[in-house]
C-alpha cells in the first residue's frame, strides 16, 4: 500500500500496463508533429477544494498566496476556468481523459453517497477503467516520462498498489507516490505539526522527479489533498489567521488560510526547483482546482454557490499557466476553458494531435499563444446525484455569457419541471442573483435544446423516480 509511504519507481511496469494502451488509444487517431524539437516540460499542480476567490491573484486580501500571486504575474491568469463537475472523482477523470464525466459514466465522488430525495440516482461507474486513454499514455508517444504525485481517488478505493489495475501505474505512470487526506475517524493521532496533508511530502517526490529527469521531457502530477477537509494544520499559523483583520468575516477561514499558506509555499519550492534546474524556459507551470471550495454555499462572493452544486461557486475554479517565451507575463483571459481541454491541449504542445468523436476537451494552445480564439459553442455539466448540503440531480451548460442550470425532475432524463430551471447572465450577473428564465423564454428554450442535444450525444445516464 502506497497511502502512507514512499513509492517506488517502477518504470518497467509501464510494459505491463501504460504503454500498450497508450499505443491502441481506443481508435483515436494520435500523429507525431514533425518538429523534432524537444517538447517542453509539463509540471500540473493541482489543489483540492480551493476556491476561485481564495487567492490573492483572485482578490482575495485574507489569504496569503505570495508564490501562486507571484505565478500569475509571470504567466496567464484565467476568469472563466471551469471544472467538468463540483466535486473531484469526475473531474479528475475528465483531465486525464479530455473526456466529461457525462460520457465516462464517472459523475460523483467515489464512492459517493446514497440518494437522498425522490429520484433514484443512475448506476454510475464507480472507477476510471483502465482502458481510457490518459495524458501520460498519451505523452509517452512524445518521449515523456510521467511521474504522479499525491491524490488519485479514481479507483474503487484508496487501497493503492503499485501493480494493481486501476491505479496511477496503471494508467501511464512510472514514478509514482499516493497520499489521501487525514483520515480524524479512524486516526486519533493526526499530528497538526508534522504536515498532516502530506504538502511537504507530496512536494519532495515531485521535486525528487524533476531533478532525476531534468533532461526531459516530462510530465510532473502534483496533486495534492490540500484544502480539502480536515481543517486541520499547524497550530502557530492557525493562530496567525486568527489574528488577521477580516478573520471573524464567515467568507474567511483562519484555518484554510493556514493551510493555504503551506500549498502556496509547496509551490514555491516547485517554482525554485525548477530555476535551480535551469529548465524555467522549456517547463509549462499549470496551477488548478479540482471544483469549489467547499462550505456554505451564500458566502463566498462574488461567486454563488460551492462545491457540489452548479452555481459558479462550484465549478468555477483558478487556473494560472506560466510558459516563458510563449505565455505573455501578467496577462490574462476570459475564454472559457475546462478541465476536458487539457489532454488534447498537452498533446498539441507535446508535438501529437488527438482527434476522435470522444475527445470532448478543446485545444487551448491558440488562447496561451493570444493568436486565435477558441471555437467552442458551450461547456456543459450533468450532476445526477444529491448532496447533504441540499443538492438535487441537475444539469447546466454555459453558451456565451447565459448560463441555464435545469433541476432533474423527471425519469426521462435532462428535462426538468417547467419551472425549475434558472437563467443567469454571467456577465451583468456573475453572483448569479437574478434569475431571469422568465423574462427570456427564447433564450431558455434555444439552450435547454442545446443541453438536451447534448446529454444525447455523450450518453449521459438519466434519473429516475424512485419505485
């Protein structure tokens, strides 16, 4: 079990289980560029639970992210990075895969929970199977070695092992090093001084990897348990939040400022690896959030929502990209983006294109290149299941600035009860406070059909009433 302690490098497992998958990608079609030219380095640092409002690049004047701030000034912040669900099993999935949740049949966290109220919630797949094709499978094509280090909950538990299906190796792997949070109900001596979510340990495996394989190319997964809860960490800097101005505000936690302060300092010691290494201007630095933070849903402004609903609060996640010489410093971008875009947008920079009907995500090179647009009609979500803090089964797609979120209410599926759908324009209305469906009957009809198409095309598993 790789939970608690160090994995171990293994790259002749990737024999057994990454490479010839990463050979087949399920009929797609995946050309190598004819630019011999190395291919950058990827370093993907990836936090649980952080909210779009919580750093300091973001607005924020609570918590301290000197380093991720530091980040953005030296690469492209993004305003409407969103991920593919409000919670992280299926937006994982949908990052390795480019594929949404919807159609993977992965749509709640593993293993999720039972129903709650009167529709019964689909038999959704509990595990990312092995035969999707992931990004490091997909890098490899390219010459990349892929090391993962931290979170991964895409198998049916967090039991982890090196050889076993389903797990990191498994998908592409080689260098890989598993951690899951703090474990309070079954532990009673979490230590809060003795990095009780793994951010410096996590951190040290990555750092490990980088230096063993500067002459790249490669793909560096750091994806760490923070900020998830528990909301535990040192007791000293728990204090020092505690005494900042706006601490007693409910938007601020002097607890995640805390725990914040250490993944934003884990960052920076990526960054100064990285300048130590001498590979600053052939490494791609991706900072990201699997959904929103998680908590009550009417306090995190300007944002509506959190994590497990399809208010913007949930799904509307931070993501910087720095890529010296290619990414213009301080600059940034309101083009909508997902967490499906980043397997089809590393193999373009990998040199490889990917094409087939069910590689959803969108090739982001020309938005960090600032010489083209995207060509993307809408994003949409499907979240058929409830939540304890009051989420029923519902679907949403984006289409420009409106947004309609549709409350399942019926066992055919995406249609909802007449009146239980929400139209909101993002860009008058980024709170999402007013909801005008009834003023636009047009507008709710044109994406309502949008969604609809949609939810057909991907397959995505209907809710029915319970019997």
């Amino acid at each position: 079990m790789l939970g608690d302690r160090e994995g171990v490098t293994r790259r002749e497992m990737l024999g057994l289980f990454g490479c010839g998958m990463a050979h087949t990608l399920l009929g797609r079609n995946i050309a190598t560029a004819q630019d011999s030219g190395r291919p950058p380095n990827i370093v993907f640092i990836f936090a649980d639970d952080l909210g779009w409002h919580q750093l300091g690049c973001y607005g924020s004047d609570f918590y301290e992210t000197p380093h991720l701030d530091r980040l953005a000034t030296e690469g492209m912040r993004f305003t409407d990075a969103y991920a593919a669900a409000p919670v992280c099993s299926p937006t994982r999935a949908s990052l390795l895969t480019g594929k949404y949740p919807a159609r993977l049949h992965l749509t709640d966290f593993i293993p999720g929970i039972e129903s709650l109220g009167d529709l019964e919630q689909p038999e959704w797949r509990k595990h990312l199977p092995v035969e999707e094709t992931t990004i490091p499978e997909v890098l490899h094509k390219a010459g990349y070695l892929s090391g993962h280090f931290g979170k991964w909950h895409l198998n049916k538990d967090k039991e982890y092992k090196l050889e076993r299906p389903g797990d990191p190796m498994s998908q592409g792997f080689e260098d890989v090093y598993t951690t899951h949070k703090p474990r309070l109900l079954t532990n009673k001596n979490v230590d809060p001084e003795d990095d009780p979510h793994n951010v410096a340990k996590i951190t040290d495996r990555a750092i490990n990897f980088m230096k063993e394989n500067k002459e790249g190319p490669f793909f560096c997964y750091v994806t760490h348990n923070s900020i998830h809860a528990p909301e535990i960490e040192h007791p000293d800097l728990i204090a020092k939040y505690q005494k900042k101005p706006g601490a007693d505000n409910p938007v601020n936690k002097p607890e995640l400022g805390a725990m914040l302060e250490m993944l934003d300092k884990g960052v920076g010691r990526v960054l100064e690896t990285i300048d130590e290494l001498e590979i600053r201007d052939n490494t791609i630095v991706v900072f990201y959030s699997d959904n929103g933070m998680l908590g009550d849903p009417g306090i995190h402004p300007p944002l509506r929502g959190s994590k497990g609903n399809l208010y913007e609060g949930g799904i509307r996640v931070p993501m910087i990209v720095r890529w010296p010489g290619v990414v213009e410093e301080g600059s940034s971008s309101s083009e909508v983006v997902i967490s499906n875009d980043f397997l089809p947008t590393f193999a373009s920079i990998a040199g490889l294109s990917v094409t087939g009907e069910e590689v959803d995500g969108i090739d982001i090179l020309p938005v960090l290149k600032q010489d083209g647009d995207l060509d993307r009609e809408a994003i949409h979500f499907h979240y058929p299941h409830y939540r304890r803090q009051g989420t029923k089964p519902s679907g949403a797609i984006r289409k420009g600035e409106y947004k309609l979120l549709i409350r399942y209410g019926s066992p055919v599926g995406p249609k909802g009860y007449p009146d239980d759908v929400e139209l909101y324009d993002l860009k008058a209305d980024i709170g999402e406070t007013t909801n005008i469906a009834s003023k636009m009957p047009e507008k709710v009809e044109e994406l309502y059909e949008d969604f609809h198409d949609w939810f057909e095309d991907v397959g995505a598993q209907r809710v029915s009433l319970k019997q």
